[in-house]
C-alpha cells in the first residue's frame, strides 16, 4: 500500500534539541572538544566600554569564523547564511533556533578595530596550540620551515611602475594603502621601488614564482612541528623571497620566547640554505641545519672548484692540490665574503695551472664569513638524520596544499598586509583543530568504547 504524507494542522509546540541532530562522528564535535574560549572576553575587555548597549558576544564572531574556515566558505555573507540553516553549525556556535545570526558587516567592525587593536586572531591562534602541546602533539624536537604564494586580492591589470606610484595623502585613502605609507615612513631604511606596484593593494609584491604570468600576492610563512605537523607558528609576508627567509628568525624567536620551545633541528629547502641563515642557526641559535647549502662555487668547465682545494683552519688559509697557501687579507666585501689568492710566483710554473686558473695569473677562492656553519650543514647533508627530515619536509607542503584545496583559501579576500596576516592566523587555526580532531577524537571514541564494554 503506498504511503501519503500527511499535510494536517501543525503542532503548536516542538520538543527539539540541537544536541540530538549533530552526528557524534561530526568533524564540528571534535573541534569544540579542543576549542577553549574561555580566556577570550578578559583578553578583550579593555576594548569594551562598561555602559551602553550590549555587543555581538566576540566569542560567538570567533566561531563563526572557525566555521568559515575549517569548511572553506570565503564568504561571510554566505557565512551567515549557513550558519542560519546547518544544524551543526548552529550548535557549534552556541545559538538556539530562534537565535539571530549577527550581520555580516559585524566581522569586518571588530576585526578593522578590536580584534586587530589587541592582536585577537594571533590570541586564540596561541591558545589553540597550548592545547596541541598539552595534548602531546608537539614534540619540539624538530621543526620545518616554509612559504606558499596566496594570490592577493588585486586585480593585475591594474598597476603602475614603482617608481610612478604615488598617492595625494590630502586625499580619504582606503585602508590597505594607508596601512603601506605607513610601513613606508616607519622603515628605518629606504627601498628599492618593486618592478610594479598595485594601486589597490599596494603591499602586495608582483611575482612570477610559481610560474605562469605575474601577479599579486603575499607569502603564508609556517613553522610546523614534524611530530604531528601542528603549525607552531605563521607569518605573512610579500612574495618576496628575502622576506620570508627573514620571517624564519622572527617565528623561531617567537615560539622559543612565549613557549619556551626551541628545535634542536630546522628542517629547510635550498632558500633557507643561505650563508647569513646558516650561521644564525649554527652560530646564535645552536640549531642544526638540515637545509640544502646555496652554494655556486661549483664550476662547470671542468677546471678545479673550490672542493679541491684544502682548508687550514688553524692557519686561515686555504691549500692548493700542490700544497701551496690561498692568502686573504681579512677584509670581507659588500657581500660578506673574504678572497683567498695565491702567489703569482706559485702558480707561474705550476702543471696544474691549466686546470686551476688558465684565464687569470693566479687562483681566488671566495670564502663566506660563516663558511663554517655552512660546512656544518654539508656535513650534516650525509647523515641519515637528514634523510629522514627530508622527508619530514613534505609534511608543511602537505599542509599548504590542504590550505588551498580544502579551505579553498588559494586567493586572498582581505588587503594588505595586516589583512593577510588575520586570514593566515585563521586558517592555520583552522587547520591546528582539525588535526587535534583527526588525531584524538577516534582515540577517545575507542576508549569510550573499551571503557563500555
């Protein structure tokens, strides 16, 4: 017999819990387990006034937010609407079915203003990885450090040479642009105007890096701990390589100052490999290198390179393959390096002269002044220690392609560089919870079950 729904008088009252129609495997009930938010109003009390009429509760943006990120919704008009509609993402944000969801120009007036005032996203960023560490999901034994290009929200076509780019200040200014004259004003030195700027989000560095046609874009930086690739820490910066490998030293001294935690190794590509990054690491930080060293002093015409040649380092000097001295006078160049060259005489008669230096009367070798954190990290390069960091590696370039498939975050919403710091803080927030949620919750579950049985 075929069924019919019946179409009667509605009931005047509903026994309904939100509790009931959230799956106990939901990805939302993990998150919240972790999410503590507890500390947040005290952190943001100073922003409130004690009178007047009471405020969206800042905890309640704060979920939404999370919402937003952990499921890749961009928008936060279409934010608002789903949270008006889903079921779990109502509980998860502590509202009722009659409760009214805040209006989507509510995100944009505290994070332009409290919340950036008093650096909340980098707050509940940090309060999230103190329940990682207490977890046991960092081992602080190794971290690895790297960049991935987002594209700003900058319109290509729409840009002017560096050094043709100005701005009336007498003029109203958007707020990105703003935020760039006065980076600019406080650099303590001047620099060089980029190939190109952006009129709209003038922060934001044109490059080609990831191939293709230039555009726009900032850099995420991430430092992870290899235990469980939990992101210890994130900085934005402008595409630009020397400002990310620059955004290590900040993100390392960070984590060690608020954490107390310090790697024993840091785990890099070649970029990081440079000679000023290895002795901060070997030399300042005691921090071994397991990072490719950038290194040219290869040749590839078939004369000697410098690897042939023999280190005295009690006499600072280098040793021709015929026992003769490389001198240097001690004084580094613009570049931090110090030229070794041998007698003229030495090598006037020397048989090895048209393998050494055919072209010139006598042999240079150019030495890095932290030459020898850079021999540390060649000697690190042969142990199976680094073969297993390189393959740790792969874990914070697994992380940025969850960032742009899963959390869809490959182009930027907000400008400037303030703008990208909150989106990057929010989505490694993001990505920091559903790992706790993926790692511990089917560990609880079966020993929920265990204890059940």
């Amino acid at each position: 017999m075929m069924g019919r729904q019946e179409a009667g008088q509605a009931p005047l009252f509903y026994a309904f819990n939100l509790e009931d129609h959230v799956p106990a495997t939901h990805l939302l009930r993990g998150i919240d387990q972790f999410l503590d938010l507890g500390e947040l109003h005290q952190h943001l009390a100073p922003h409130y006034s004690h009178t007047g009429r009471p405020s969206v509760d800042p905890a309640l943006l704060i979920r939404m937010l999370i919402v937003g990120y952990c499921f890749g919704i961009r928008s936060e008009r279409r934010l608002c609407e789903e949270v008006h509609l889903n079921l779990a993402y109502r509980w998860f944000c502590r509202l009722g079915l009659e409760d009214a969801v805040p209006d989507h120009s509510t995100f944009s007036k505290n994070r332009h203003g409290r919340f950036r005032d008093n650096d909340t996203l980098r707050f509940v960023f940090e309060k999230v990885l103190e329940r990682c560490l207490a977890e046991g999901l960092v081992g602080g034994e190794g971290f690895a450090i790297d960049a991935s290009v987002i594209k700003a929200d900058a319109n290509r076509q729409k840009g002017v040479p560096g050094a043709d780019a100005a701005w009336d200040r007498e003029s109203p200014l958007t707020r990105p642009v703003r935020e760039y004259l006065e980076a600019l004003d406080d650099a303590e030195a001047p620099r060089t105007p980029p190939k190109n700027v952006s009129l709209t989000d003038p922060a934001a560095q044109w490059t080609a890096a990831p191939g293709g046609p230039a555009f726009y874009a900032y850099s995420t930086n991430y430092l992870i701990d290899v235990k469980a690739g939990v992101i210890v820490d994130v900085e934005a910066t402008p595409a630009y390589r020397t400002d990310e490998v620059e955004a290590t030293r900040t993100m390392v001294d960070r984590v060690e100052q608020r954490f107390d935690l310090k790697p024993t190794r840091l785990i890099g590509d070649t970029a990081y490999g440079t000679s000023e990054m290895l002795g901060w690491m070997v030399d300042e930080k005691d921090i071994e290198p397991h990072v490719p060293v950038w290194d040219k002093a290869q040749r590839k015409d078939g004369t000697l390179g410098r690897s042939d040649f023999t280190w005295d380092a009690d006499a600072a000097e280098y040793r021709c393959p015929r026992g003769k001295p490389l001198r240097s006078s001690g004084k580094p160049t613009a570049d931090n390096t110090l030229i070794y060259r041998s007698n003229f005489h030495d090598c006037a008669g020397c048989e090895l002269k048209s393998k050494c230096c055919p072209n010139t009367t006598h042999r240079k070798i150019a030495r890095q002044v932290n030459e020898a954190a850079r021999d540390v990290a060649r000697q690190l390069a042969k142990t199976k220690r680094y073969e297993q960091s390189r393959r740790h590696r792969k874990k914070v370039e697994m992380l940025f392609a969850h960032l742009k498939r899963i959390l869809k975050l490959d182009r930027l919403r907000l400008r400037g560089l303030k703008g990208a710091q909150d989106e990057f803080l929010l989505a490694a927030t993001a990505q920091n919870l559903r790992r706790m949620a993926a790692w511990l919750m089917p560990k609880r579950h079966e020993a929920a079950m265990a204890t059940a049985h």
